[in-house]
C-alpha cells in the first residue's frame, strides 16, 4: 500500500510538518500499516510550482500523489482555508486522478472559529480530485500541540476503522505483512 503524505505550508521545518509527521505515525500505528509514509513538503517546491515547465521534483511528487492509495493532505489555515500553495499544487492534479484513493484532510489553525474550514474547503477539494474522503477532515489547534497524541489517537483510531473495513486496504496491509 502507497501511503503519501502532503503539507501544504510554504514555512520549512513548520510546525505543520510536525503535525503532519505525527498524524502520520497515529495511522500507521493504529491501521498497522507497513512501511513509512512518503512526505512532500511543498516549501521544497515551492518555488517551481508557477513555472511553466514542470520541474522533475514536481512531477515526481505528482507521481506520487497520483499514485497513492491513502494520501493524508495537511496545511495551516491561512485566511480561514487551505494556503494557496497547497492550491497551486493540486491545482496540477488532474481532474478526477484520486479516484482510487482515500483522502485524510487535516488542518493546522490557531483560532476555533477556523474549524469548520477542513471540512468546508480542503474535503471538498479533494473530493473534486476524485478521492473518497471516508472520515471527517481533523482541525488541530495550535493550543492543542502540546497534547498532540491524545487529540490525533481517536482519529487514528476512527481511520483505522474504516481502512479495516476496505477490502482493497486490508488486502494490501495483509498481503505486506505475509
């Protein structure tokens, strides 16, 4: 099984790939998934995603996303949505690609009144690009960091849940395991 993972925040070394990296771990663990996730930190990026030729390091990472079958997309909130540099990546997506993949949207925010923004705009986001978004998307706030494992384990537990439940994930983790 192909398990990628995306964080959206134009910062290098931000507190959201540090959320990211944990939630990560959280499902690996609680789904027994093998192996360790892939991460694409768009902040490495960045800076070829306006090009008009597509570098290698952006296509490569399309590949990936394109060819995952759990993708966990993770940004800040910035002006109450996702950050235009997550847009601007998926926006290189093409249309219904994730069709055969299941979708976890998780978002970084400082401030309750953004929580409904992971379910209003990156769900459906994803959902445009074709992926199954099986569980509500997570909101994280910056308050919360601290106390990370006990805000991402019932979250975990609930993906878990649902990806033991999917024939085509439960083959794939069995057939790694044996």
């Amino acid at each position: 099984m192909r398990f990628a993972v995306i964080v959206g925040n134009p910062r290098p070394a931000s507190r959201t790939l540090t959320v990211a990296a944990a939630a990560a771990t959280a499902v690996t663990r609680a789904a027994g998934l093998p192996g360790q996730p892939l991460t694409i930190d768009l902040c490495v990026l960045a800076r070829h995603l306006l090009l008009p030729e597509p570098s290698p390091a952006v296509e490569d990472a399309l590949d990936q996303v394109t060819g995952a079958d759990l993708l966990l997309v993770v940004s800040p909130t910035y002006h109450g949505t996702y950050t235009g540099l997550l847009k601007v990546f998926l926006d290189r997506v093409p249309h219904r690609a994730l069709d055969r993949t299941l979708a976890l949207p998780l978002m970084l925010m400082g401030v309750v009144e953004h929580v409904p923004a992971v379910d209003a705009y990156l769900r459906p986001l994803l959902a445009e690009l074709g992926a199954t978004v099986p569980v509500p998307g997570l909101a994280v706030l910056e308050s919360e960091l601290d106390r990370l494992d006990s805000v991402l384990g019932p979250w975990a537990d609930q993906v878990a849940s649902v990806l033991d439940g999917h024939p085509d994930f439960h083959a794939a983790a069995v057939s790694a395991a044996g």
